[in-house]
C-alpha cells in the first residue's frame, strides 16, 4: 500500500519548506518506492506563498482523509504570533490519526501551540529556537540539531533542513540504501544527521575584512590537515605571529589554534560518519593522535568520538536521551 504524506501548506508558507521534502519522497517513487504526496490547507483551493508563488489544488484536512505522515511546514508568521484557529483546526484533524507527524522549520510552531511537544524535545529554525522556548516552556527546545525525533513526532531545523527530514523518513521505511540514491540523485549531503549541528566552522565564521586573514582562512578550510601552526599560517598571510594573533581576536573573537582545532574538529565529524575509525579521522583531519582528538570531543561536543559515530552515523538522527 502506498504510504500517503499530508503537506499542510498555508498562505505566506516558505515555498522550500513544501518543495525539499517532497522533491525527495518523489524521487523514492522513481526508485520504486511510492509515497501519494496530498497538499492540505486550511480551507482548500489556491495558497500562495512568502515568494509569490501560487500552490493549487490543495484540499481541507477533512477531504484529504486518512494520511500515514502529516509535514507541517514553516512561515515567518508562525513565529511571529500564535496559528489562527483554521490552521489549527488542519492541523489537528490530520495529527488526530497519522502514525507520524513531522514539521519543517517553523511548523513547529504550530504543534506546540497544539500542545503535542510538550515534555517532548524539538527543534526549529536556529533564529526562532529561542521564541519557541519561550512561549512554550514545556517544549525542550534543541537549537542546534538538524532534526529531533522524539516518538512518533520528527521535527526539522530551517528551510533546506526539511531535505534532510525527508531523506530520514525515507531511511526509516525503504532503508538507508534508498536515501543514498536519492541523495546522490538530488547533490545534497547524505550524511547530514538529525544531532549534527546547524552550523560547521565554516559557515559560523564571520567573512573576515582584511585579504591576508580571508586568504588564510579560505587555505585552512581547504586543507585542515596541513601545517596550520601560528608560524607557518603566519608566513601564509605574510604577518607576524602577533599581527595575525591580533587579526584573529579582533575579526574573529577567538585564538589562531582554537579556530583551527574547531576547523579540524568538523573535519572528523564528517570523516567518522563518512565511516574512518578513529585513528584515520584524527589522522585525516589534522588533529593528529586518537587522544588529541577525543580531547577536542570532549572539549567542544562532550562526547567521545565514538558515540558521536554510534549515533550519528544515519540520516535517521539520534532519539533523545533518556
């Protein structure tokens, strides 16, 4: 029996929030494993979205009938002030008897006003983690995580963190095979799991103003293995140890060394998941010995490398810990 996914979509909704998701569960039926896509709104018809584009052919969550898996997706006004009553209304006529409910950035919004995560942990788009915290106390909120599965609710980080929800869900039915196809197919990163940071080093960095420190911290990024000692980044950025110690604190707010372990750091992340044991992702990262790298763990994730990989070494994505 095909499995049938409800998309409850909204006028002002973030149109990826809709098309990620189901891009991936299309591309599963191409594989041969259907899912029936339904797009449900408050009062059916035409729903456009924050970019303008007209959604069609929705229908109300009365007329959609049964579905397997309902996605609540995200808008900017659900953060912004509490879901009207229609929206609500969708929202639990479809959550009442799915097996699975999902939402997409801020559609978490919607389930804590419902009152469904409470004593439940969830996730959100970084920037609204802490307004949903706030005006649900008894939602535990995880500000970092990709996605957070807690029972038969999966909540997703922002926008293109729904790609990475879909491509769970596809795991959890047809296997993790199938969502390596289908991620390949798509170009994106499989291995993005539901406890992996929103951020990487990379993308946390402020772009710093002067070309000796971008030029240096473009060349880490590209090799974190090489020799990145304060001389040798240094001699790189045609600086003094001290001008670039200087450079680093007033651009970027850190040390040289604690920027680049950081650098390193994500490097073994994705080298361990990527399936190197320890001792090749301590060596391939530039962290060196299997100790200095399960120091850096410690340090920065409070873990070890090992359980890092333990969990995190699926689209799936860990269940909150007891």
């Amino acid at each position: 029996m095909t499995h049938r996914v409800g998309f409850l979509v909204f006028d002002g909704v973030t149109m990826l929030d809709v098309s990620g998701p189901a891009e991936v569960l299309h591309q599963s039926g191409r594989l041969g494993h259907p899912y029936e896509l339904v797009l449900v709104s408050p009062h059916g018809g035409a729903v456009t979205a924050a970019n303008g584009l007209t959604l069609t052919g929705t229908v109300t969550a009365v007329d959609a009938g049964p579905v397997d898996t309902i996605v609540v997706t995200g808008g900017d006004r659900l953060a912004q002030q509490p879901a009207e009553e229609a929206l609500l209304s969708a929202a639990r006529t479809l959550t009442d008897h799915s097996a699975r409910v999902t939402s997409v950035c801020t559609g978490a919004f919607v389930l804590a006003q419902l009152g469904l995560l409470d004593g439940r942990s969830a996730t959100t788009h970084w920037r609204q983690a802490e307004t949903l915290a706030r005006r649900y106390p008894r939602v535990r909120v995880e500000p970092d995580a990709i996605h957070v599965r807690d029972g038969r609710f999966v909540t997703s980080a922002g926008i293109s963190a729904g790609i990475d929800l879909a491509l769970a869900l596809v795991e959890d039915d047809h296997g993790a095979d199938v969502a390596r196809d289908i991620a390949r197919e798509l170009v994106v990163f499989m291995q993005r799991p539901g406890g992996q940071s929103q951020f990487s080093t990379a993308t946390a960095t402020r772009p710093p103003r002067t070309d000796p420190l971008r030029s240096l911290i473009a060349s880490v990024l590209a090799d974190p293995a090489g020799d990145h000692s304060l001389p040798a980044m240094a001699a790189t950025a045609a600086v003094s140890p001290r001008h670039l110690t200087r450079l680093f604190r007033t651009e970027l707010g850190t040390t040289p060394a604690r920027w680049v372990e950081r650098v390193r750091l994500d490097r073994a992340q994705h080298l361990l998941l990527e399936g190197h044991s320890v001792t090749s992702a301590a060596h391939h990262s530039g962290l060196g010995t299997d100790e200095t790298l399960r120091r850096a763990f410690a340090r920065h994730l409070d873990t070890t490398p090992t359980h890092y990989r333990s969990r995190f070494a699926s689209t799936r994505g860990p269940s909150p810990m007891p």
